[in-house]
C-alpha cells in the first residue's frame, strides 16, 4: 500500500482516554507524518487551517461545538478534508447524520480501558485509511449513451464507501417522482440501514422503503435493500418483486450490487439503468457486464467527485459506463427515465 503522502492527522475528541489511544495507534502507523489534537469542534476548526490535515478523526459526542457542528461548518467553509467519525457504540443514528453530512467513513470506539483498543485502533485506523487513499489510475475509456435508447424501466444503483452523503446528494436532484421503481445496494453495516433510510426518506420526493420479501417494486418509490441480506428483482415485468436471500457473500459483501444488477439484466434486458456510484472495490462490475450484455445501459460517477473511486473506475474502465458528476447523478437519471419510459 502506497499512500500519496506522509499523512498529517487531527484527533478530534474531548476525552483524554481516546485522544492518547488514537494518537498512539496513529504513532505506530509509519504512513503518518503528523498528529495534533483538539478537544472541542471550535479547537479543531482553528488547528485545521494551521496543520491542514489530510485526515480528520472526529468524535461526534463533545460539548460545546459537537462533531456534526463541526462537520457543517467544515462544509460551509467549503474545506475539503478527509473525515472519519470515531463514535461511541449507541450513537448509530448520529453517525448515519454524519455520513450524509460528507464524512467518508466511521469507527465505532473500542469500550475498553486506554491501553486495551490500541492494537484494534491501530487496524481499523489502518484498514480505514488504506480505503480512503488507495491508489487509484486513470479510466481507458468511456462508453456512450446509445442514441436510440430502450425505455427505462427500472433503475438499479450501488454505492459503497461515501455513499450515505452522495445519495443524500443526488435524490434531492430528482424533483419529481419518476415513473419507475429505484433500487438501491448499500454497503454498510445492517445496523445503520434503518436509520439511513429515515435520514434519506426526508430528502425524496419520492417515497423510500427498506425492501421486504415479495414486496411489489412499485413505480415512482426507492427501495433500499436491508442489511444482510441479498436482493433479486423476480417476478414479471409488470409486476416487479423483491427476493431476499442470505446467500455467500459476493465480493465480500451481502448485500451485493451485483447480484441485484445480475437479476436485473435477466427480468428487464434493454430497459434496465444501472448506476455505480462511490466505494472500494469491484461490486457492481460483473452486474453491469450482465446489464450491458442484455442491452441496458450503466453510468458511474466520476472520478473527481468520488470518495473512493474504486468501483465506478471499474466499470468505467471496462468501457461499460458513461461517467457523471454527482451533482448530475439525480438528473441525468431523471432525464433518461422520462426520455423514454414505457407505459406500465
């Protein structure tokens, strides 16, 4: 693993405890050039225009400025620094509000004494960080919208690492409902998906579901796939169902955009819209050869915009995907939808 630079580090977090176990796991990271600390989101907001870190560690529970006060004011001030929450165990629903605010990943504290989370610190820290800076390469090659579309019927999206706040971003895009069901893979811990689902349902204009077994796929709602479990789109064309399942895990994870793109291709061919959006890995590559094969079509988000550009640069490289800007994910899927939507 080559990360770009010696990183430079702020610890964020009003306990001394977790302030010295992070700092120490952080020491013993030979990738990590510099580390200050600060005890409050106003400390921090000063210290980050002095040490302009690569990485941010913060913790969301602290008085005065709290972490998701700080995260907006970070955004508002339009600094574009790495964010990764290090929260205690109960605050899921705070941590899934720091995700859409534009942090890029999460920790949950270790609960044991100081010197006990050293060593878990130091992996998570470093699992942590090998995400956020892998190395990435350029895209070979794009693959254009074909000028003589079939009509969409159904929209499929996988999305990983950064992916709380880049859905948080493109759904509000899409003004109106669409006249299509939109299902949407998730990456992230079962435990979080409920509450990225009220977080997001008050951001549509459409309605958002977590997906139930055999539920029907109606047109104009969001479907979130639930935690741990597969999805299959089964049934007919017209009457579109959510197939849940606890198969093997695909590419590390349950679930899986490529199973869900896969038994897209199958029902819907042609009339089938993918979208990759940001995350490590490959998930969603082999799904997206499925839809192309059938004749649907695929974007992926661009690399400028993506946290980890990990499976969009797959899928784009493949020559499978046009790429998008997020801030034109929404409506590009707005506009192909209603360019050539056929009758349900």
């Amino acid at each position: 693993m080559t990360f770009p630079d010696k990183l430079r580090v702020l610890v964020v977090d009003d306990s001394a405890m977790f302030r010295r176990a992070i700092t120490r796991a952080l020491g013993e990271m030979p990738e990590v050039h510099k580390i200050d600390t600060a005890v409050d989101g106003e400390e921090a907001l000063l210290k980050i225009k002095g040490l302009q870190p690569d990485v941010v560690t913060l913790d969301l529970e602290m008085p005065g400025m709290d972490g998701l006060a700080t995260l907006r004011e970070l955004r508002q001030q339009g600094l574009r620094t790495r964010v990764l929450v290090v929260s205690a165990y109960g605050g899921e629903k705070r941590v899934v509000e720091a995700l859409c605010l534009g942090a890029e990943d999460f920790i949950l504290k270790p609960v044991s004494k100081p010197d006990g989370p050293r060593p878990t610190l130091k992996a998570l820290l470093e699992g942590k960080f090998r995400k956020l800076f892998r190395p990435q390469s350029p895209a070979l090659g794009v693959a254009p919208i074909s000028t003589a579309p079939a009509p969409v019927a159904l929209v499929v999206m996988g999305v990983s690492t950064g992916g709380p706040n880049a859905l948080a971003e493109i759904l509000p895009q899409m003004t109106r409902p669409v006249a299509v069901p939109i299902v949407i893979v998730q990456h992230i811990s079962a435990d979080f998906i409920p509450l990225l689902a009220e977080r997001l349902r008050s951001k549509c204009s459409m309605p958002l579901h977590e997906a139930e077994a055999n539920q029907v796929l109606q047109p104009g709602n969001i479907y979130l796939v639930p935690g741990n479990y597969h999805m299959e789109v089964t049934g007919t064309q017209d009457s579109p169902r959510a197939h849940l399942s606890q198969g093997p895990t695909e590419n590390g994870c349950r679930p899986a955009a490529d199973v869900l793109f896969r038994s897209a291709a199958r029902l819907f061919g042609p009339e089938c819209l993918a979208v990759v959006m940001t995350g490590m890995g490959k998930d969603g590559l082999a799904g997206c050869r499925a839809i192309v094969a059938a004749g649907g079509r695929c974007i992926a988000q661009d690399r400028e915009s993506c946290v980890v550009w990990g499976m969009p640069r797959l899928v784009t490289e493949a020559g499978l995907a046009c790429e998008v800007p997020l801030a034109q994910i929404g409506h590009r899927i707005m506009e192909m939808v209603e360019q050539g939507c056929r009758p349900r």
